[in-house]
C-alpha cells in the first residue's frame, strides 16, 4: 500500500497578492487583468470572489459585472514562480519522490515514511506549517493510497484543508461523488456517462469493464472501472532534472543603445545566477538569444572548461557572445545556462572564483531575506550618460 | 640499397619505430619508415616532428643504401610474410620485398624533404626501464585534456640531485612520482614532455630491467636504450609550482585497504557517474563513510579505519580517486584532508607517489 499527499496552494496567485498587499486580506480579489481590460481572463480569483460566482478563465469583463467592487490586479507571473519555487523547495525536506504538477500543485510519495509521524494527519500538518512558516500561506493537503484519490482528498476540505482517505475508507467516499469528478471525465465524457444514466460512482459499481469499454471507449472504459473501485496505479514521477535556465526581456520598442543592452544582460544574468544557485547546480555553458526587429532570432553559445554559478562569469560571457553580434534594432535579449552539474571541482592552482562566489554569496543572502533585485550590481543601473 | 634480415627482427624494429609515423600530415615523407642500411646494420626511422624513433637491427648488408616507405603498408606488410627471410632492394625506383616466391614492389617516398634527426647530446641521469614506465604510469593520467592550457598536457619530468620526479596536473588534481637512480647530476633540470609521447615511450620499453640514458638537447628529450633511441619535442612553458600545492599539512587522515576503497569508489561510482556528482568522504570517531545520492538512488559504506586528527568530511570527483587509486602500487593507502584545502592521497608506507586533488563544493 503506498502513502500519496497530495499538495493543493490555496487560492495561489490571489494568496500571494495578499501576502504582499495585507490591505486586500478579506477582499474579493481577481487576478487576471485590470476592470477595464477589455481582452483579459481571470487566472485565480480569491475565495471571497468565488463567492460572487467569479472563477478562473472567466473574461474580466464578466466578472466585473458580477463582482463590481471587486479588485482587479493583473498578474505577477515572476513573483508566483518564485514563491512557487519556494514551495517547491520545502518538498524534498518531506519526501525524495516529487512530482509538481503545476506552479501550485504537486504530488508527494510518502510511502516509507509514515513511521516519522505519529499519524497520517500529523504528517499532513507538519508540512502544512512548514509551507505557512516559510511562505505564509495555506496549502490544502490530501493523503491517500494513490494519486487519484489523493488529489480527491486534498480538494475535500479546501481551504487551508487537510483530509486522510485511509483504504477501508475509500468505497465509501466514492460511492456518492459525481462521475465528473473522476480523472480523465471531462465535460463530454461526463455527457456521455450521464445519457448511460451513470450519473455517480455508484452508479458505475454494476457494470463489468467490458461493458464500460463497449459503451465509452476501452481506454475511458477501464479506467472509470477501476477509479471507481478506487484504483490508480499511476507512480509518482519525479519531474525531470532542469536542463537550462534563462531570462528573457521582450522591450516595448525597438533598442539599438548598446549602453542599454549590456544593463539588459545584467540584469537578466543575475536573475538567471540567482535561481542557477537557488537550485544549487553549476553550469558549464552560457548561451544568449537576441530578436531583432524583423523577428529574426539568433542564439549564441559558449561552454567553458570549468564550471560556475555566479552571476560575473555569466554576464561577462553573455556580453563577449553579445559583443560579437551585429547589432540591429532589438526587440528581445534573453539569457540561458546549460549544461549542469552538482557542485563546483576546486582549483589547485587559481582563487579567482572564490571572491566572485563570496560576493554572490552575500547578495543571495540579501535577496532571499527580503526580495529578489532588492541588492544588485552597478551594472544593472542606468548610467548618467543614458 | 640491397639487404638480407630475419623477418622477425624486422617486426621487432618496426614494431618500435612505427609508433612514431604520422597519421594523415601533408609531408608524405613523415608517414613513411627511412630505412638506411649500412655495414650490417639497418637503421629504421619514423619522425612525425613530435616524436622521433630511431632502432637498429642486423642485417645482411648487399649495397648500402636509403629509401622512406609507407610506414602503415611497409609494417602491416612484413607482419604478413610467411617466411623468416626476406629481401628488400632497390628496383626502379621501388623498393621490393621478396620473401620466399612472393615480391611486392613498393613506391617510395622521397628522401630529399626528410627531417633531420633531432640531435641531443647533454647526458643528465639514467634509470632502468621498469622505473621510467612507474613513473609514466603514475603520472600521465592526471594531465589534462584541456587545450587552452599545454602546460597542463604535458608531464613535468624535473632531474633534481639524485632522482627523478615527474609531475602532471589538469588544475584540479596533481600527481608527484619519484624516483632515486643512485647517480647525481649537478643542476637542477625542468622538462615538460607531451604525454602522448610519454605513453608512446612506455609501450616502446622492453622491460628487461635494462638502462635508459636520458639526454637533452634543444626542446628534445630523448631516451636510449638498447639499440632505439625515442626523442620527443618538449612543451615550451613554465610548469606551476607544484611544491607549493603538493606539500601542505592536512589535519585529518585515515588509513584503508586500497582494493577496499577502490571498490567502494567504484560501488559509488555506479550511483554518481551519470550526473558527475561527487562522493561524500566522512571521517567521524573512526568510521569512515563512503556516500553518494544522484537522481539514480543512493549509495552508503561504512568502515572502521584508523583516524587521526579531528572528523572531517568532504566531496570529491569519485573519477579522480579511482584514477589515482588504480595506477598506485601499495596494499595501504593513506588519504589525508581538511575542509576545502587540497586532500592527499598516497601509500601508507611511502612518500614516492603522491596525489593531490581538490575537493568539491557542493
């Protein structure tokens, strides 16, 4: 029997919002646009918004009219990602088996370590205040034998939730849920089952898997079969090793200031510095994308012979690949590093990199304590000249 | 140019000399063997500018004479011949080889763009063979691959007093081997020698316990022994300090069973060489921990060693033990370190061959 938690971030964007703007705490929040963005979709609206009947990939324009005094904010995207990467940094600290399944959900396999805790639900909550103590908002967690059911569970007491589906309790949680809320039953398939007159799970419970097969297709058929009985086999697949990491800066008009750029390629190196450390690899290439005003893209690399992770050398390659590009009005700059690996092989004979890390080092610490970009270098800044 | 040989001296020489032909160069005259017969003696040659070989063999002399062959075709050739006797001769412009009822006629190359042998003259001290190929085979592996520094691909032979000490790094491990001749020479002598042509010595040594005289001369190093004499082209450069890296005090040491701990290394390899992660070396109240955890899973070996100093632990290049481990020659090694600082591997009961490498910062 294998322990699955299923980790849910409540009402993410919105929560985050709050997080920095106390001030919209207990408001109905709508992320997605402005009021008076005429083209914009709600991406999360907050639970006080929900109650106005307001939800995700719902045009602003609607839910203005449905929610009037609502506030609108558009979206942090940058800002999520990183809180999110903080969420995600807490998992490993939980289980060495982590499959994200978005930047607010992830699956955790537990199995073989519930003998760490006194109880499924005191394993639950540890992590629950691990995520508030850490980032200040509220997960809703879902323990169960297998990922399906898992997913059931954390979305049952949603929010800051925390239920345990134990085996012995599963046909019973089942047998009432509406078939919509199997995986894999969209809007047709629930129209489908529904003119079946299979309307519940226990609905389903009657039939063989032939006959489910027959009637919805074979592959729909077995597995409504078997989520119905409570079966999901489906492993916890650890998402892949990242392969690169970059930034890139589209601008709202062409640029042709070299000046600009370099400060472009700064910034954009000590963001991608930063999260290269964040994550604790050194890499061994680093490559920059430059758009010209006709959409032409070009990518240039270099691969060193040792590895690095601070933001000098990555900006000092960028801007030697940058140097040896024809420069033509530039409509987007981006920055990429590639080539990974765990930890940094010293140098017997040179102690170069040890400042270059040193100052990093301290910058993180900085950044981490209070916000990312809250200590950069120089070079970031616009100069007098320009 | 006419003469007499047993085909099996033939091959003994070429089998020496061809290890100097050059692959594919422009100067044909380089991928050719210069054959040159005198009084009884054959003289064979090949010279790719890098290393030059010289042998002889005995021959019966019927006119003097000199002509370059295709080094590959004339060696795979005289391999191939059933007979011991062979004849080679000059014939129109060709060289034949006949050999029982069997004549093959090969063009020749010609000798006129043919590199002078690179002379050295200054004898600096000998050594037996089985001591040059310990000190080629515990140094040579730790240079380094990297192009943008020679230095680094090329092994330190330095003549100090009364022995031999070579030296190669790629920068991030170091390997020190040494050797007494019971001779002494007055100055102190630097030089840095390709390491391909290192190892191309090594597999020409006959490892008879015979003598090797050592010369130099202009950017050359040559090494005779018998009747051969392997001259290579030296690295220009200055080679680090190596003393300053090689000869530092780390606090914690242990002591363990080389085959025990290569094997280890080896078991942790397996978990680690996918993603290039390092290996874990912890040192806590005698117990030793050998450990590694990659996206593969995870490895974790205890012993219980002989500690001095305080618990230390730190993470290195499983690679660049093992490489070290494999070439040493002791029962016992001793692996010395200390936080970031350079960790120093050797045998437990000699100072001849010493390692260095550096940790990693994880």
């Amino acid at each position: 029997m294998r322990t699955i938690m299923h980790v849910d971030m409540d009402a993410f964007f919105a929560a985050v919002e709050v997080l920095d703007h106390p001030e919209y705490a207990g408001q109905p929040l709508i992320i997605g646009g402005r009021k008076d963005s005429s083209r914009g979709v709600v991406s999360t609206a907050s639970y006080e918004a929900r109650k106005f009947g307001v939800h995700s990939a719902m045009p602003i324009a609607k839910a203005v009219v449905l929610c009037p005094h609502g506030i609108f904010v558009p979206g942090r995207m940058e800002r999520y990602q990183e809180v999110s990467r903080q969420v995600q940094a807490i998992f490993p600290q939980f289980s060495p088996i982590v499959e994200p399944l978005s930047i607010d959900e992830a699956f955790l396999d537990m199995t073989g370590c519930e003998h760490f805790y006194s109880s499924l639900e005191h394993m639950g909550q540890s992590l629950k205040r691990k995520i508030r103590a850490e980032t200040g908002l509220t997960a809703s967690v879902g323990i169960a034998p297998n990922k399906f059911l898992a997913k059931l569970a954390s979305d049952w007491q949603k929010p800051d939730g925390l239920f345990v589906l134990r085996p012995q309790e599963v046909a019973g949680f089942l047998r009432d849920l509406p078939v919509g809320k199997l995986w894999g039953v969209g809007k047709k398939s629930q129209a489908l089952l529904h003119g079946l007159n299979l309307h519940y799970v226990r609905d389903i419970l009657p039939h063989s898997e032939a006959w489910l097969q027959a009637k919805v297709g074979s592959a729909l058929g077995s597995q409504i079969y078997h989520l119905a009985r409570g079966i999901d086999e489906r492993p916890v697949v650890p998402e892949q090793q990242a392969q690169s990491i970059g930034h890139e800066l589209t601008f709202s008009e062409d640029v042709d200031s070299f000046p600009f750029l370099r400060r472009q390629l700064a910034e954009l190196s000590e963001k991608v510095g930063w999260r290269l450390r964040e994550q604790d690899f050194y890499a061994k290439t680093v490559s920059i994308k430059v758009r010209f005003h006709d959409f032409r893209t070009i990518t240039r690399s270099h691969t060193l012979p040792h590895t690095f992770n601070d933001d000098d050398t990555i900006f000092q390659q960028a801007l030697h690949l940058l140097e040896g590009v024809k420069l033509e009005p530039v409509r987007l700059i981006g920055v990429t590093v590639s080539n990974f690996s765990q930890g940094t092989q010293l140098s017997l004979f040179s102690t170069l990199d040890q400042s270059s890390s040193q100052v990093n080092e301290v910058m993180d610490g900085i950044n981490r304590r209070f916000a990312p970009g809250t200590i950069t270098k120089g070079r970031t800044l616009p100069s007098k000249s320009d | 140019m006419h003469f007499n040989v047993k085909g099996a001296d033939l091959i003994a020489g070429v089998n020496i000399v061809e290890r100097a032909i050059a692959t594919n160069d422009s100067i044909p005259a380089l991928q050719g063997i210069h054959l040159l017969v005198e009084q009884n003696v054959l003289t064979l040659t090949a010279n790719n500018l890098q290393i030059a070989i010289k042998t002889k063999i005995p021959c019966t002399t019927l006119q003097p004479g000199e002509q370059i062959v295709d080094g590959r075709l004339f060696s795979e050739l005289i391999r191939k011949l059933p007979y011991d006797n062979v004849i080679v001769q000059t014939q129109d412009n060709q060289v034949t080889v006949s050999s029982g009822t069997m004549d093959f006629s090969l063009n020749t190359i010609s000798t006129d763009d043919y590199p002078e042998y690179p002379s050295c003259e200054e004898k600096v001290l000998a050594l037996t063979d089985y001591e040059l190929e310990r000190l080629i085979k515990n140094s040579s592996f730790a240079t380094s691959n990297d192009d943008h520094q020679p230095i680094f691909s090329g092994v330190l032979v330095e003549i100090e007093q009364d022995k031999y000490q070579f030296v190669a790094t790629d920068s991030n491990r170091l390997s020190y081997v040494q050797a007494q001749t019971g001779q002494t020479f007055a100055e102190k002598k630097q030089f840095i020698v390709p390491k391909p042509s290192l190892v191309e010595l090594g597999r020409c040594l006959p490892i008879t316990e015979t003598l090797v005289e050592v010369l130099f001369g202009d950017n050359q190093l040559a090494f005779r022994f018998n009747d051969t004499i392997f001259t290579t082209r030296l690295i220009d450069g200055k080679f680090p300090n190596y003393r300053s890296v090689l000869f530092t005090e780390q606090k914690t040491a242990f002591v363990i069973k080389r085959q025990q701990f290569i094997q280890a290394l080896e078991r942790a390899h397996l978990f680690s060489r996918a993603e290039k992660v390092p290996v874990l070396i912890q040192l806590t109240d005698g117990v030793l921990e050998i450990g590694t955890t990659s996206g593969l899973g995870r490895s974790q070996e205890q012993y219980s060693v002989e500690q001095e100093g305080n618990d230390e632990r730190a993470a290195y290049s499983p690679k660049f033990m093992l490489d070290m481990l494999k070439t040493m020659d002791a029962d016992q090694v001793e692996f010395r370190f200390e936080g970031t600082r350079q960790a120093l591997i050797k045998p437990a009961d000699s100072d001849d061959h010493l390692y260095v490498l550096m940790p990693i910062r994880i």
